[in-house]
C-alpha cells in the first residue's frame, strides 16, 4: 500500500501544480470617477450664507458603486470587471460641492462630514444613475430632487426636480463614463445657479 501510494504521489503534485495555473488571476476591476469641476462658473454676487450639502439619498441599486446599465425599463444590469471609486450618492455629493466651491457665491460650502454649523442645506434624493439604451442608442440619465432648507427654521426655500440625459458614442466603458461626466458637470452648472437664485429670493 505504501509503495502504491509513493509511486502516485508524485501524479498527484504534477497534477495539483498545474490545477493552480489552469485559470488566470482575474484582473482589478477599472475604478473610475467623473472627472473634476475645474471649468466651474464663476458667480459675480457672493452671498454671506454658509451652505452644507448633504449625500443625496438612494436605493438600491442606485447606492452603489457599480456602473449601471437600463438596456430594458425593467432589466438593471452592471458593467463588468469596473466601479466608481465611491457610491454613485457620494459622487454626486462631491461634484456638487466642487462646482459650489469654485463658484466662490457663498461664504463656504461644506459636506456632510463637517461639524461646522451653517445656515442652509442642500437636501436631495438620486433617483437615477445609469446608462440606458433608448432606440438602439446609449444615453446617460441622472435625476435628482433637491431642496434648500433654511436650518433655523427648517422650512424648505425652494425645490427642483432634474432629469438630464447625456448621449454615449458607444457602449463602451470609457465612452459612457465620460458621458457620465458631462451630465454630471450640467447637473452641477445647473444646481449652482438654481441654489444662487434662490437665496437671491430668499
């Protein structure tokens, strides 16, 4: 019995040595983002009022940090072996910031994160941010609500619902994430404008 068993160990090894090549290591997936708001607007009026924008609300799948895809209104699906370098709500709380930030149209503009006290925020709910095919062709869609809440009173100063659509070359990766960026960067353009008139307003 001994001797059988020396006789095929070395089969065994032979064997278990090429199992651990028999499939390649899989790749890291692609992280990716949306690009900067370097190219922000630059606001004329600055208003004395501190602004705190928090992380927009959302439910799966949309709260996560895979690249999402509609081909049907009924059917997610997710881009393979990618990801966005955080969830798809902190993105946008991000580029928001950015582009408010750049604007220099309020006395400062801080996350969520912070401690510091502020006069207003900048509440919202993502409710779409993914790519959908639409007639045969790739378009990215990104819908938020958002409002200004006065944080004395608590009372909303104003509301707006946004639905962008931005079309992709193609279906590839690099093609949609960039198209991903400029609806991103229109939705920010967009949000700035809205926030400044309403305390103009308020």
């Amino acid at each position: 019995m001994r001797s059988c068993l020396r006789a095929i160990a070395p089969v065994i090894a032979a064997f278990a040595m090429t199992a651990c090549t028999i499939f390649p290591t899989p790749e890291a997936p692609r992280v990716m983002d949306l690009g900067s708001a370097e190219s922000a607007q630059r606001l004329e009026l600055r208003h004395a009022r501190t602004l705190r924008v928090d992380t927009p609300l959302a439910s799966e799948p949309v709260n996560g940090t895979r690249i999402l895809t509609k081909p049907t209104p009924h059917e997610f699906q997710m881009y393979g072996n990618a990801r966005w370098r955080d969830s798809a709500p902190v993105l946008v709380r991000d580029y928001l910031i950015d582009t408010l930030r750049q604007s220099q149209g309020f006395a400062n503009v801080v996350t969520d994160t912070s401690a510091a006290s502020t006069d207003l925020t900048l509440i919202s709910e993502l409710s779409a941010f993914q790519a959908e095919k639409i007639e045969g062709k790739i378009r990215v869609v990104i819908e938020l609500h958002a409002e200004v809440l006065d944080n004395r009173t608590r009372k909303s100063l104003c509301v707006r619902n946004s639905r962008l659509a931005e079309p992709a070359a193609s279906s590839e990766l690099d093609e949609v994430v960039g198209a991903f960026g400029n609806t991103a960067r229109r939705l920010a353009e967009e949000t700035l404008l809205w926030v400044h008139r309403c305390l103009q307003e308020n």
